[in-house]
C-alpha cells in the first residue's frame, strides 16, 4: 500500500484498493462524477494529460477493459499505445522487465497493466522509475481496481451513501480479482454488511477475514440485501472438480426473479460482466427494471479518467 | 474587510450599469467558478437576463495541472444552452494573469463556437500576465504581487470582497 | 597442521561440555580437550576469548547446483559460503541435472567437492530414476558410492504404490528415506499457504491437508514395511502433531525443519516478493509457533538451511512464477541463535539441532567434540552484528527473505578436517 501511495499521502500508483484510505476512494468517485458530462459534450475531451503517453500493457487478452481505458485516456487528451504481448512471447521476468524499460525509455508516463499472476503489477510498479505511474488492470486473481471503484460509483449513483448497505456477491470468488477489490472498496466506504454467496468449493480459505459474511445458501443470503453483485462463472470452472454443471449451478446460485425477490424491492442487480445468461443470471433479471448492467459500463470511462488524472497531476 | 476596498454589490451595480446598454436579449451570461458565478448570478438578476445561467469549472484546463494536480474538489461545469453562434458574457470575481479567462474561454470552445465573448470583471488588479483585458470592470486596483484579494460568500448570501 | 583453539567457551552438546577450555588439533583430529599435549608445536594460535566453540555444524540440505545448475552457483561459491556459515559437514539434495541417481555421477560430485576447501559433502542419492517417480534407483550401487540416504527432494512420489516398493526395497538393506510430504493433487498450482493471505493475494493455495495426507500415507506405509524415515521440511502443526504422536508409538523416525519456517510465516508476503516463495510454503502464525515450540520440546529433530540458490533472474518476476526457495547456508548459525534467544533455550539444545543431532540422521562422524574424533570445529562470536546482502554473503546467490535484515552471531573460524577452511575478514 505504500508503494501505491507518495510522501504526503498522494496516489502514484493505482495496483489494489486494499489499504487505500476512505479519502482516496471517495476523492476518485467524486472526480469521476465530475467527468461524467464530458461524455456528453461535442468535444468529448478535456486537455488535462495533453502530451503526456500511456501505455496499454496487456499482457492478458482483453478488448473491453483495454478499450475503456484508451477511450478514458484520449478523452483527458493523452497520447495511447497499445502493447498486446501474448503469452509466448512473454513467459519469463526478463520479458516483462525489459519491455517495461525499453518503453520507459520512450518517454512513458503511465503504465496500464493487465497480466495472468497476481502481483504482477506491483512488480513492475516496484520497478519503473519514480515518475511513472502504474495502472492495475487486473492482475491473477489479486485485484481489478478501476472495475471495483466503478461498482462503487455504480452503487453510489443509484444508492446514494454506503453507509445503511446490506451487499451480497455471488459467485465464484475464489477466482475473481473483481470480487476481491470490491469488498476491499466496500469495507474501506464503511458498507456495514458485505456478504459472500456461493459453494463452498468457490469460496477461497479465511474469506471472512477480509471482512465479509459467508452464505452457502443464495436464498438466505439474499434476504434484505440493497445491491446483489452477479460474478460471472469461467467456462472451465462449470464442469470440474469444483462444480459438476452449468445446470445446478444456476439452479441453486443463479439470480431469478424469484431469488430477486427476497432481496428488498427496490435492490439493484450488477454484474461487472460479460454475463453468462441462464448461467449466473436469468435474462428476465438482465433486463429486467431492477439492473443496472448497463450504465456500469458507462462509468467504467469516467471513473478510469478520474484515476488517471489523479495520478499524474502534481509534481512526481 | 478594508476599510479602502468598496462594497462588492457597489461595485456589481457599477458593473451593471456599464453593461446594461449594450446587453441583447440573445446574450448569455457565464459565470466562472466560484466567485464568477456568485457575481454572475447577481448581475443575471440585475440585468433581468432572459437565458439561462451558465457556470464554468475550469479545473480541467488549468495550465498547472502538471504542477499542482487536480483540485480535489471540481464543481460541475453547466452551460444549459447551445454555444453556437452565441453572444456569451464571461463574468469572474477578478482578474489577475489572465489564466483563469484563458482556461475558461478553451473549455467554452470545446462546447461549440460562440460568435463573440465579452468580459466583466468585478476587479481587474494588473500584473496580466496573458494579453486578456475585460471589457467591463467594477475597479481597477494595483495590488501588490505578495496581497491577495478575495471575494467571499457570508452565510446569509452576502457578499464582501477583502484583501490580505 | 598443528592448531591451538585457545580460551574459547566450548559448547559440546554430545559430551554435555559447557567450559571455557583449550583445544588442540593436529592431523585432522582433535589430540587434546584442556591440556596441551608434551610436544605440540603449535603452527596456528586462535585467540578464542569471547567467542563460542562447538562442533562443526552440519546442515542437512545445502543445494550446491552442480552438475548442470552453474548459472545458478557453483561447487567454489557455495562450499565456501557453507565454510563462512560454520558448516563442516552437509548433505546435498539429488535434483541437479542431471539428477544423482547414478553411482557414476554420485562420485564425481565427491571428487570434486574433495578437492576444494569447505564442508565435507554427503551427496543424498535419487529415490527413482530421473527423480520421475515411477523406477527405483540402484540404491545399494548409490550406497556404495556415497549416498547416505535416498529422496525425491521436492518431487514427492505421486503413486503410492511406487513409494511402497521403494519403501520396502530401501528395508530390504536397511537404508534411510528422507521424505518431503506434500500431496501432489492436493498442491498442484498452489504457491503460498492455501489461508487468509493467499486469499487476499489471490495466490493459489497449497492447503495444510497436502502435508498431513501425504504424511499420514508415508508413516503408515513406514509402519508396514519397517523402512528408516527421515520427514523433511515440515510447516504444519496438524504434521508436526502426527510426527510426534508416531514416535510416541515407538516408530524409528525423524524430522527437521528449515530454519526460514522457524521465523516467517504467511504474513510476511505483504508486498508479492519473490524472496518469499518458498518449498513447502510459509503457513501460518499458528503452523510456525507450533515449529518453534515443537524445536524446543524435541519433536523437530533438527534444523536446517534448505538452502537453495537461484539465479536473480527467477526470483525477478511476478510471484507466481518465480523459482521456489531461499539461499541461507549463511544464516543457518544466526537463525538458530535469534530462535533460542527468543524462546529462552540454552545455548547447547540449540547447537545440538545443528550438529548432533543431524550427524545421527545422516548417520556421518562428527557433531561432537570428543578427544580422537576428527577436527570438525565452528567458532562463532554470538554478539556479532551483521546485516544481510550482496556483500556480507559468501553464496552467489542472495535470494533470501533476509535480505537486508539485521543478524546476530557470526562465524569467526571453521576448521574442516584439521584445516582452517574459512577466517573471516574481522
């Protein structure tokens, strides 16, 4: 956490929302709100980053986070490149070293890095020099800020405060980098009861220590909830060791109507996405008045642009 | 507040006064962040302006966003009228630089092309550092670089302006 | 070479000695405890005063990386760091390249360790060939050769049945196994402790259950066929409970742990350095306070180093991928130290986890200092203060979690066979 942060309590780099202060959090949704009209505007852009580069490191596939982030980028004016280093190419440390400092030495400013192992982007935080910032897009199972902060934003526009929130994630935590950097942003904003819903085959060892309540049973652990977060289940994981089909899965963990209705009326459903339909979720839940799957990916641009302009204002 | 500084809703009907003949019904008047607008509001009044206020936050055109980094509070910037082809009326509480005015009229054209702004100030106390100058002003003071002047909102909505 | 050890406080665990006494060395063998013999031209005087003398320590796993792992270090640089750690004896794990489980290969690693100053080297033979798991080795060929006991190192035997052929072949001829029990199945990805860290690292977890299902499998199929067992490397409670409870049953076997797990635990993976990954992983607070007591009250037979030099490259990568295990020949001594000073042990139950006690699991002379045995001697100053890096190391590795950490205690002189292999530079 401290190498997230600088001297005087500033952010440099953005690698988990784990021990980040409340300040920080509520200091990025409140600038993201204030990018929110950009969007709305004939010049989408503001000058902020101009001149400055950012570099997409993905060393994972992915076109909808990498997207996000080059449309945040270029709306605050900034210069995007894009590195897709799959893995053959990059197996070992050198690789990812030596990329890192081969494009610092073109004058990088940022560093957004997405990558399979947990930890990987503190380590090349640990790594660039001091006036670059680095962005976690996901890393392993360890974390996905932005995505966290932009549920947290999501909640805050619909729900108002965190303070009076009962919120249940369901799914497959133990795999999910999303779940964890939500509860992390959830704990920190002061949501009184966190709650984990799954099989115990997808829920990790000492969860509870992050501050959550386990349910094994969905119905139980839907009752009087404000905002049911859907994670989505990874094909592999749907017939394995740790659950035998699609099919029972949704039966006893899929979010339906009925489900839905044990939560409090007026809860909203969220899923960071893409859904499985008829796996985690019911289309009739997806579409239905009570989601909020949709204006999530809106705020997925202000919330990156807020991160980013956080990030590089300020002298280093 | 100093003895030697006017009253700030003198000096804002003194604005007025100078503006009046020359406003059209088509002109918009925008007030920037934050004491611009606490006088844009009042002189929207005065002025009997039939178009809406529009309010401007220019933290995200400052030019010392690289040294300073963003303001942790940014107030949203309104302007609930098409910019095209407008006569706009840019208000601030003083002007000083020049920046501020700068920064303001690059954002105004990221939301279209006006045909004309104009500029009243409440104080215009020198040292310009941009070749800005206003069009309207309430006072024009010499303040010494190390003395600032401020303008301040009392809780009851009354304005006073005092220097340090 | 005709050596004067003089004025030392002399720890010797085996012989109960505590004394600040006189030794004399010559011919590779200790000629006089106390008294100077008639006639002994003395070649070297060492000034002992304040200083600790005890048996040579012996270290039960130092990776010495040859053959085949020279980018990593080699025979010269890690012998020599053995020697700066006090190490006058060590077993070496089988899992170079290619792996010891040849008679030819066994031998040519003793003659070069023969030929250069340091430790006397006790090459561990292979278990299977190739260490795949499936066929046994020449054990009585290796045991010729040299080998003082057969293992997988940290390839554990995935098919039982292949563990009890080999269990009950080593019987056959009354060699030791050393066994790591760790369940391959239950293991399989994991890299950290399968707890509340890893959880919210998100690090694949290897769960306590991988250690005590393998164990319970290995004590019981050592029950059955009667083999010698030596556990490697244990890091849980539930697994240092099932050791004890089976010795209490009057079962022939023994433990050590790796000196790393005597002070780190889960926690200290806060920051994703590689430092920490380690084989078997650092568990829990509970798991090492249960190694620490368990050192303490005899259950844990000894400790040792495990140490296991990697070249910087691979620790130089995201956690995950990065090569398990820590270098620490050089901090087997202060380690030992800092968990006696803590727990309140005295000076002599702590060198005997490093020295006799490991001498009778390797089943090698030495580990004591008795007139007629040979010269193996470590003398250390106790308060010595040092702080662990690049320079202060004599390995040509410095992957340690300990790296830039401050130490207390310090080898001063280590005499291999009657000859002083190491004198440190204050």
């Amino acid at each position: 956490m401290n190498l997230q942060l600088t001297e005087d309590g500033k952010l440099h780099h953005l690698l988990t929302l784990d021990g980040l202060p409340r300040a920080i959090l509520t200091q990025i949704l409140d600038t993201a709100e204030s990018f929110m009209d950009v969007g709305e505007r004939e010049v989408k852009k503001v000058p902020l980053l101009r001149g400055k580069s950012i570099f997409n490191l993905f060393f994972e596939p992915s076109t909808r986070t990498r997207t996000t982030f080059e449309i945040a980028a270029k709306r605050l004016s900034a210069d995007v490149v894009n590195l897709n280093i799959s893995t053959s190419s990059q197996s070992k440390g050198e690789a990812i070293l030596d990329t890192v400092d081969n494009l610092s030495a073109m004058h990088a400013d940022m560093f957004i890095v997405r990558h399979g192992q947990s930890g990987a982007a503190h380590f090349i935080a640990r790594h660039v020099a001091p006036h670059i910032s680095v962005v976690n897009a996901g890393d392993g199972r360890h974390a996905h800020p932005t995505q966290g902060l932009l549920d947290m934003f999501t909640i805050r526009r619909y729900k108002g405060a965190f303070h009076n929130l009962t919120v249940a994630i369901v799914g497959d935590v133990l795999h999910s980098r999303v779940a964890r950097s939500q509860i992390h942003a959830l704990t920190t904003l002061g949501v009184p009861e966190v709650r984990v819903i799954g099989p115990k085959t997808l829920l990790p060892v000492g969860i509870e220590q992050m501050g959550v309540k386990v349910f094994h049973n969905m119905e139980a652990g839907l009752k009087g909830c404000d905002v049911i977060i859907m994670l989505r289940l990874q094909n592999e994981r749907m017939k394995s060791a740790r659950l035998p089909s699609a099919q029972e899965y949704f039966k006893f963990f899929g979010l339906t109507p009925e489900k839905l209705a044990l939560a409090k009326p007026d809860a909203i459903v969220m899923h960071p996405g893409p859904m499985n339909r008829g796996v985690e979720i019911d289309s009739a839940v997806a579409d239905g008045p009570q989601s909020v799957i949709l204006p999530q990916v809106t705020y997925g641009i202000a919330v990156r642009m807020a991160v980013m302009a956080m990030l590089t204002g300020g002298a280093a | 507040m100093n003895a030697s500084l006017p009253e700030a809703h003198t000096l804002i009907t003194r604005l007025a006064d100078a503006i009046a003949p020359t406003l059209t019904p088509d002109t918009f008047i925008v007030g920037v962040h934050t004491g611009g607008v606490w006088v844009a509001e009042r002189l929207h009044a005065l002025l009997k302006c039939p178009q809406p206020l529009g309010t401007l936050d220019i933290s995200f055109y400052r030019d010392d966003f690289s040294r300073i980094g963003l303001h942790p509070q940014v107030k949203p910037s309104n302007l609930p009228f098409d910019l095209e082809g407008r006569d706009i009326l840019l208000v601030d509480d003083v002007l000083h630089s020049g920046r501020t005015v700068r920064a303001a009229m690059n954002e105004l054209f990221d939301y279209g092309r006006p045909a004309t702004i104009r500029l009243a100030v409440l104080i215009d106390r020198g040292n310009h550092e941009l070749p800005i100058r206003p069009d309207f002003v309430g006072l024009t003071l010499n303040v010494p670089k190390h003395q600032n002047i401020n303008l301040s909102r009392l809780d009851d909505g009354h304005l006073t302006l005092s220097l340090a | 070479m005709k050596i004067h050890i003089q004025n030392g406080r002399v720890i010797d665990p085996m012989n109960a000695r505590d004394e600040v006494t006189d030794l004399f060395i010559a011919a590779g063998k200790i000629v006089a405890i106390g008294q100077r013999p008639a006639d002994f031209h003395v070649n070297r005087t060492i000034d002992a005063s304040g200083l600790i003398v005890c048996p040579g320590l012996i270290d039960l796993s130092v990776r010495l990386r040859e053959p085949g792992y020279e980018y990593r270090a080699t025979l010269e640089s890690e012998m020599l760091a053995a020697a700066a750690g006090g190490i006058t004896s060590l077993a070496c794990p089988p899992d170079t390249d290619p792996p010891l489980d040849e008679p030819g290969l066994v031998e040519m690693l003793k003659f070069r360790a023969r030929n250069l100053p340091g430790p006397r080297v006790y090459p561990l033979g292979a278990l299977t060939q190739k260490l795949e798991g499936k066929m046994i080795t020449e054990m009585a060929e290796l045991t010729e050769a040299g080998c003082r006991a057969f293992t997988q190192a940290d390839a554990p035997i995935a098919d039982t049945h292949v563990l009890l052929r080999a269990m009950e072949y080593a019987a056959t001829f009354g060699f030791s196994l050393w066994l790591r029990p760790q369940d391959v199945s239950l293991a399989q990805d994991g890299v950290a402790h399968d707890g509340a860290v890893a959880t919210r690292l998100g690090l694949p977890g290897i769960p306590a259950l991988a250690e005590t299902v393998a164990l319970a499998t290995i004590l019981q199929l050592a029950r059955e066929t009667g083999a010698r067992v030596h556990l490697m490397r244990l890091s849980t409670r539930d697994g240092i409970a099932m050791v004890r409870a089976a010795k209490a049953q009057g079962l022939a076997v023994s433990c050590d742990v790796a000196a790393t797990h005597v002070h780190l635990s889960e926690n200290d993976l806060v920051s994703f350095n590689s430092n920490l990954h380690l084989c078997p992983p650092l568990r829990s607070l509970r798991d090492r306070d249960a190694i620490r007591e368990a050192l303490r009250d005899g259950s844990i037979d000894a400790l040792c180093s495990d140490h296991t030099p990697v070249d910087e490259n691979e620790k130089q990568v995201p956690f995950g991928e990065s090569a398990p295990g820590a270098s620490g020949v050089e901090l087997l001594l202060p380690l030992t130290l800092k968990w006696a000073r803590e727990m309140g042990v005295p000076l002599a139950q702590a060198l005997d986890l490093i020295s006799w006690k490991p001498a009778q699991i390797l089943g090698v002379p030495g580990g004591h200092l008795s007139v007629g045995s040979c010269a193996d001697i470590c003398v250390f100053d106790e308060h010595a203060d040092w702080v662990v890096n690049a320079q202060s190391l004599f390995s040509q590795s410095n992957n340690t979690p300990f790296l830039n950490h401050p130490m207390q205690g310090r080898v001063r002189y280590t005499v291999i066979d009657g000859h002083l292999d190491f004198e440190s530079g204050h």
